[in-house]
C-alpha cells in the first residue's frame, strides 16, 4: 500500500511557483462557489506519518483559501470538557457549517491507531472502532457532506532524517519528544494498523488519498491538487445527487399517500392499547410525589458523586403534559447539575448542520442530567409527517438514532425516553381549557389545532418509532398522562427505578 | 421493540379472503413489471421466532406469485460445501439475478445469533459479524437489490402454546425436536439478542419490518403488503437512481477528462520504477524450475492435507506473460486439486448479478488452489478505463474489493495477487512475433491494440489500485517479466514462500 508513496516524487522550486499560483486560484473560486451555495460542507482529514507534512498542508491550505470559511481544528490530548462525554462528542463539536470547510489534523482515527499499535484494544476492537467511524462517516456523507482523507506518508529512512533534523534545529527542536524517538522504532507496527485503516475505511463516500510526504513541495502541491479535483467532482455529483433527491422525495410522498388511500390493513398501534382510566388519590399522589422526589434526589446526588450522566427524553401530543412533568423532576435536582432543553423548529444556524448536531451540543458531562423537552425523535415524527424530511431521510434516521444513542449508553450514560399519550378527548379539553386560561393561553398556537388533524398519523408514525427504537438499554417507557398526577408518579418513579438499577449495576461491575 | 409486535391483531376469515384476492393480484403484476424491465434483484429475508410463521409466510409468497422466478433457499446446517469455504459464499450462491425474487430462511443473522445467544462469541465479536451483514447488504443496494428483511415475532406465551400444539399433531410432531424446548427456554436471551441484530442492521437501503406472528392471517396479508408497499417504492426510488446515476457518470467523466487534459501534476507511478534488466541464465532457470516446482508440489500436497486453500491472482498488460507464468506453476500440482480460470467479458448469466458474483462462484473448497486468469480487478482497470464502470462504481470497488479478499483471508485462506509488467517496446515485439507465428496469432486481438494505446492510463490505474488493495495478508507482488524465465522463477518461489509461510504460522498458532 505505502509502497506507492516511496517514489521520491520530487517538483523544483521554479515548477512550484508557477503551479501554486493556477492552484491558489483553481481553490480560492471553488471555496468562494462553496460558500455562496451553502449546501453542504466539506471536511478534510490529516494522517499520518510524524514529519510527513500533515501540519504544513494544513498552514498551506489556510494560506491559499480564505481562511475565515475554514474550521481548523488540531486533537490533542481529550480536554476534561471532552473525555466526559461520548468519544465523537469532540468531532460533532467542530464540524464546519454548511458552506465552510473543516480542517481535522489527528482526528478521529488516531486514537483507535495508538490503542491498537500500544495492545490496549485487540483486532476485532480496533476493526468495530473503524466500523464506528465508517458509519459517522456515512452519516455526513449522505446529508452531502464531502469526507476527504489524507495519509501522508514517508518512509522510516525518511522518518529518521526528518526527526534528527528536527532535534538540532535550535529554533524547532522544542516540538521533539521522547514519544517520537518511541514511534520511530514502532514504526512498522503503525504502518500495519494504518493499511488496516485505509483498507477497512476507504469508502466511495470518505475516500483516503495517500500522499508522499518526502519532497515540500511536490506534497503541497500534490493535497492542493487533490482538494481541487475532489471538491470540482463533489459539486458535480451533489448537484445532481439533490435533484434526485427532490425528485425521488416528491414521488415517494403521491406513491405514500396513494397507499394510505388503498388503506389495505391498516393496524392496531400500540398507543390503542393504553389505558386511560389509570389514576391516582390526590392523598396518594402527595405521598408518592414526596417520597418519589427524596429518592430522586438521593439518587441524583450519587450519580454526580460517581461522575454517571444521564439523559431523560419527553415526546408525546400537545398538551400531553410533558412540562408538567418535567417540573415535577426538575424540583428534585440540585440546580448546578441538570439542564432542560426544550426543541422546537431548528434555528439557521442548527439548520446549516447535520440535524443531529443541535442535539449532540446538547449531551451532559459526566455527573450532570440533561432533559429534552422534545428531541432528535421529532426526525422521525413531525419531521416526517410534515414532509421535512424526506422518505429516504427520516427511514434512515432509524439506524442513525440507534447508533447515536449507542454511542451514549456504550458511555456508561443512562438513556430514558418518555412517550406521554393522551386520549384525543383529553386533548381537545386541554386545548379549550388554554383557550380560556388567561396564564395559560400563550401555549396554544394555530400549529397545535393543525397537528390534531394529523392524530392517526402521528399514532402511526410513534409506534414504528418504538417499534424500532426501544430497546432493553434505552426503552421508551409509555405512560398515560391522561391523569397528569397518575402519570408525573409514574414518570418518577421510572426514573428512580433506571438510576437505581444504573448505579447497582455499576457496583456489581467494580 | 418486539411490544409493538404483541397487540393481539387478528384478521377474520371473510376480509381475508377479499384482501387476499386483491393482493395477489398486485404482487403478481408487481413480479411481472420486475422480469419485464430486469433492472435489478429483490431479496427477502425471514427470520425470527420458532413458529411465528416464516415457513408459511414463504410458502405463500410463493403460492401468490409465479414461484418460477423466485429463488427459495432454507439455510439448514452447511454443508461440507459450504463449510469449506468463507461463510458468505453460501449467501452469494443463492443470490436472485435480476429481475427476480429472492427468499431467504434463517439466512445470514441465523449463525452470529445462535454463537451469541449460546456464548461463543461475544458482545464485540457479535456487532462486528453485523457490521459485515451490513457491508453485504450495502454492496447488493449500491447495485439496486431491494433488500427486506422480515423479523417473525411472537410473544413467549403463544410460542409455548404452539409448540405443546406441534407435539400433539400426530401429522405435524415430527418436526419438532428438543432443541425447540431448550431453544423456548432461552426465549430472552434470543430476543435480546434480536434486538441489538434489529437495531444494528435495520438500514435505510435493508430494512427490518416486524410482524406480529399470532393469527396466521394477520400475518400473511401484513408480509404480503409490505412487500408490495415496499416493491412499488423501489420501482420509483430505483428508476430515478438509476436516471441520476448515469447523469452523474457521464458528468463525472467529462470532468475527469477535463482534469486530466490540465494535467496539473501528474506523478510517477510505481510502475515506473521497475527494473526490466533482470534476467536469469539458461541454466539458472533450468535449475530453479525444477527445484520451485519440486517445492511447490510438496507444499502443495501438505495444503491438500491440512485443507487450506489458496488463490492466485494474475494481471498485468497484454502478452505480459500471464498463460505462461500459469503453466508453470499447475506443472507441480496434482489436477485433481487446481482450477485455473481465465475470465474475458462477463456472459449474460454473469452480467444479471453482482460483479463480484462470478468470483465468489470460483473459490475454492477446504485444500483447493485457484488461479485467476485476470480477475475482479477488472473493476478497476479495464472497466473503469472503458467507462463500463462508472466513477462512482470503480471508487467503490475499492472498499468492496478490500471486503471481499478480507473475508478469504479471515477464513484462512492463502491469497497472492501478481502483477506481470513489461516493457512498451517488449509488448510490441510479443505482439509482433505473434502476428508472424502461425499457431500464437489466435492470441492477438484488435482489442489488444486499442488497449496499448491507453498504456499510460492502466499504469495509472494500476498504481492506484496497488496503493489501495496491497496489503500485508494479501499484497501485490509486482514481477518484471520482460524475461519470462527470470518472471516465472520469481512467481515460482514467491508462491512458494508465501506457502511456506501459512504452513509455519500454522505451526506457530496450533
């Protein structure tokens, strides 16, 4: 594989005047064409080998571009911000809006490489990881994000020159370390991992490009030049690929609706079969809310103690009570260490990113609680039945939900989802009781009496939500919030039940 | 997940009868529009609970439709067929070609759910045998196959009652068996684990639907509609893919051309740094010939006697020696053990599947050695340079070629892949010589000189398909063969090593 890279590609300084010049502005136009279309972004990688110019490149493309639209981002070691939360946390977090271009040296593929090259993690390890990185990869790329990779690679002879040059350099020898004399003569073990890489993560959609980083400037040239033809390819393709998109999104809707109105067997969902008598005494109630409330925030402090993170997700019809609910918890919490989040439509800001970024942003630290009051669900509900999102969208969004909240519960952070469910009757009177409720009027807007229109819909659409969603590790918990005391209880006490078990568990592992 | 597959949905006798009628008559027309256009393959998947109706769910997708062009296979125990060979390879024989119908029982998910659920494998080793599920799934929808899979659900408690109903059937008792009781004990842990396939595997491109397997009309009328809501949206998605990708192509291939007529950079390939002076003596060769084949037919023999197999690839350019070089090394071996297969266009057999399944139709058996007279690489060589593949095809070729080869590697088998080169000058002079030598002139085809002339365009695309597919476990061995004795010598003991070297690591590892 590397073997292609150790050539002793060369270009002579006159050559490299005259090509930088046609390269600078051949990238200048493209970025000013990305810029102004917003459409997507575009995320450059950098890899490789110590000392084969993945800093440099980067200098250079800042130089050459405009660097106000460049996200440059370099990954040191986790900052405490970081290593609190889910590994790709930190990759979300500098991802460049649509439009702009990200810049990542070190990313998310050296820290799989060192664990792997130091036997912290074994083979099938390493290969999951990648695999995880495959699908985040996956995840942009089909919201049109263009992934471009580089391994830039020198030789070990190569190496060894570079890292002695480095040393004398008086000027520069402060960026020597111990560490890079060790990987030095570990060198064939990071090339092992690193074929492994390209091989398991070259993807049409996230391609490597491997550079021979021996020669300044036949390198800079060679990523300039290669960023130039990727992005003149993308722009091709994307276009395209977003009028087949509109296309296709418009003819799956008529062929939906045509086979809604054939309406062959329509089933039963699971919101029929709750029962909406289920109540509690006031007497009851204050006893349980109490109590249920004490151990909450018993159990809260403990999770704090322990550095455990959890998230509570609410979704359910208007009016289902879902703030109410929220409160009754919230009570219970010390204000330092939880944080509600209530979502409605995206800002333009969060529209100019991947829809689930407003939500990664949002994802505690260790030892805090976060509350969605509506959440990265309303992909596959309001999105859904609006039309927002399109059919191949919000189906796909089913996979990429399991997957990010994988990567949450594979952290160690507790994950409940709250379904609130509401009769159609109860609704109406909620509403009428808004409308006449002077404190209470400012909850009701045109969009929730249009949203009642669609109540089937909405029915149908949440049960293949749980259907697809709810799993032992992060199971939607239904409750009948018809009686809003009998279903704040029960909602506490689900809660205490899931820390409870979260934090004996963890006794049992340690 | 599997709560929303326990509702009690029941469909009465009357209403199935009409619906019935119905549906079969749009499945029928359905089928009929998939042989006429022949665009692509569908492929059904049941799995699931022990008595949830997979069997009879299959037998009436069969009675409704015409059961000529479905493709029915009940995955049993394998056979030693099967056995002997990497565990995918089963799945590629039974692979619909287009314009048909696939149906699978207990495919692909059976074995990694029985190895998790009876602990041989664990967590990790589990998600990663998805992880390769969902690559294969990937490469049959990246070529159009509409894949559906169905997950047969019903509760624990209507499971026992079937089984008890079974044993008693003095018609039906045969096909029960222990297993089935201990398998009804285990009903968690299965469902557990059917839970994580679900989640990990339930794609935008290879969807899970879950059907509630209790009232076996129900359940029919649900399968058979899902897979005509599901057809009629593939037909419309597919047909503007298919419009959308051929727009790309031919965009995408003028914007390569353009690309390369500025010609920015172009760098040397490894191509170029070949010695063509190498040469061997007479006698040398005479000597070594028959040492190597000597050595290779003993090693040959201990590969029969320990049942690993071994594949050799050849490629290179036009009269670069590939026949020669072949019969060189099926001198040493036993006939009964080798297959050599040459491969020029694919037929038209061959062009109703996936490229990669004419391959997979030729390895070898536990203890067989094949050898490829060119080979899948075709992907990215002659078809992407004659635009037969198209950008986007021969870009993912790569990632799916890297798949393909780790998946022989990963079931022990020996794979060496040669690259024969020549000269340009001592390609004319072969082309030459054949062209005046009677029985050799067969061999020289129009073809062959409309190749040469793109001879900087295959190095091109041979030194990028070196760099992405050369790898440790299966790497490219380049051979200068501008002397054909010192070429074959070097192909001889290279085959030889590396036989060698399985056989003592072998050793190491047992």
């Amino acid at each position: 594989m590397f073997q292609t890279a150790e050539l002793g590609q060369k270009v002579l300084k006159k050559e490299f005047k005259d090509q930088e010049l046609v390269l600078r502005t051949n990238l200048l136009a493209l970025q000013q064409q990305l810029l102004k279309q917003g459409d997507y972004s575009v995320l450059i990688d950098f890899a490789g080998v110590r000392g084969a110019g993945k800093g440099t490149s980067t200098n250079l493309l800042n130089k050459w571009m405009d660097a106000r639209w460049i996200l440059t981002h370099a990954y040191d070691k986790p900052t405490d911000e970081e290593s609190g939360r889910p590994r790709f946390w930190k990759f979300w977090r500098f991802m460049p809006p649509k439009g702009q271009i990200g810049i990542h040296l070190s990313g998310r593929y050296s820290r799989p490489l060192l664990d792997y090259v130091y036997g912290n993690i074994d083979l099938s390890q390493f290969r999951h990881q990648l695999d995880h990185i495959n699908t985040f990869e996956k995840t942009l790329a089909d919201d049109g994000t263009m992934v471009l990779k580089f391994w830039m690679h020198i030789s070990k002879e190569a190496q060894r020159k570079r890292l002695e040059k480095l040393e004398k350099d008086p000027l520069r020898s402060w960026r020597m370390s111990e560490i890079d004399w060790k990987h030095y003569e570990m060198y064939d073990q990071f090339i092992e991992a690193a074929e492994l890489i390209v091989m398991q993560t070259n993807t049409g959609h996230a391609p490597w490009e491997i550079v021979e980083g021996g020669d300044k400037r036949y390198r800079a040239l060679r990523v300039g030049e290669l960023v130039q033809e990727n992005l003149e390819r993308h722009m091709v393709s994307e276009e395209i690929r977003q009028k087949y998109l509109s296309e296709m999104r418009a003819k799956l809707e008529e062929k939906t609706e045509e086979q809604e109105a054939e309406g062959l067997n329509l089933p039963k969902t699971i919101l029929d079969k709750l029962d909406f008598s289920k109540t509690v005494s006031k007497s009851t109630y204050r006893n349980k809310l109490v109590q249920g409330q004490a151990r909450l925030a018993a159990l809260h402090g403990e999770m704090i103690k322990r550095g455990r993170s959890t998230i509570l997700v609410f979704e359910g019809p208007d009016a289902a009570g879902k703030g109410g609910t929220i409160r009754q918890i919230t009570e219970a919490l010390d204000a330092r260490y939880y944080k509600v989040y209530p979502f409605a439509a995206p800002t333009e800001t969060e529209r100019a990113h991947h829809y689930l970024w407003r939500f990664w942003n949002c994802i505690p630290m260790a030892g805090r609680m976060t509350i969605f009051d509506r959440s990265w669900y309303g992909r596959v509900l309001v999105e859904r039945i609006e039309g927002f999102a399109g059919d191949d969208e919000w189906r796909r969004a089913f996979a990429e939900i399991n997957d990010f909240e994988d990567q949450l519960i594979d952290d160690g952070l507790v994950l409940l989802k709250f379904w609130l469910q509401i009769s159609k009757d109860e609704q109406l009177a909620r509403f009428k009781s808004r409308e006449v409720t002077p404190h209470k009027r400012w909850k009701l807007q045109d969009e929730d009496w249009r949203n009642r229109e669609k109540w089937d819909e909405y029915n149908v659409a949440a049960h293949e939500m749980i259907q697809q969603t709810s799993v032992k590790n992060s199971p939607w918990v239904l409750v009948e919030n018809e009686s809003k005391h009998y279903g704040r209880i029960a909602v506490l006490e689900s809660v205490c039940d899931a820390l409870e078990a979260a934090l004996e568990n963890q006794d049992h592992v340690s």
